[in-house]
C-alpha cells in the first residue's frame, strides 16, 4: 500500500527540518573549535580565565529548543495545520542560529 504522495510544500518543509536536525551537532562542534581557537578561549580552557560570561542553561536551552522543534516538525502531520508546521522549522532554524550566536560570543 503505498503512502499518499505530499505536496511539495509538505516535503520542502520536512527537508529543512531533517538539516537542521543533521547540522546541529556540527553547528555546535564548529562554533566551539572556532571558540577555543582563540586567545581568550584557550586561556579559559587552559586557566579558567576570561571565559564567558554566557550561561551554560542558555546553550543547553537552546540545543534542546532546536531538537525538540525538529522532532516535533518531523512528528507533525503533513495534511493538519501545514503553515504552523512551517512556524515550527522557522523556531527550529533561529534558535539554532542563535544557540551558534551564544557559542561564538564567548570568543
């Protein structure tokens, strides 16, 4: 029996929740080289000194934010509310952007 096919709509927004979901743990690996490449992420790193000031509850926050709205957007029903699954990807995608932020503030 095969599935109903999706409108184009329904797979365009499903693809960019799968990226986002593939490239969260890249984000965050390459925001940190990027961090602990510098002069002052080193010295935090090495001494404990000039490290940010960017509370650890906002990165872990905003990871689980851009987890959970990728889960839940793949989880969604394609046929029901289609416009607030777009919502959901557009949340995924900038909490996301701003969690890479949060990251390369503290460099």
């Amino acid at each position: 029996m095969n599935p109903a096919p999706q409108p184009s709509s329904a797979r365009l927004v499903t693809g960019w929740s799968v990226a986002g979901l593939v490239l969260l743990l890249p984000t965050v690996v390459v925001a940190w080289i990027a961090v602990l490449s510098t002069d002052r992420g080193t010295r935090c790193l090495m001494y404990g000194e000039q490290c940010s000031t960017v509370p650890g509850d906002a990165l872990y926050g905003c990871f689980s934010g851009a987890l959970a709205a990728g889960v839940l957007a793949l989880a969604w029903p394609r046929a029901r509310w289609a416009g607030a699954r777009a919502w959901v990807v557009l949340l995924q995608w900038c909490t996301q952007i701003t969690l890479g932020a949060l990251i390369l503030s503290g460099a």
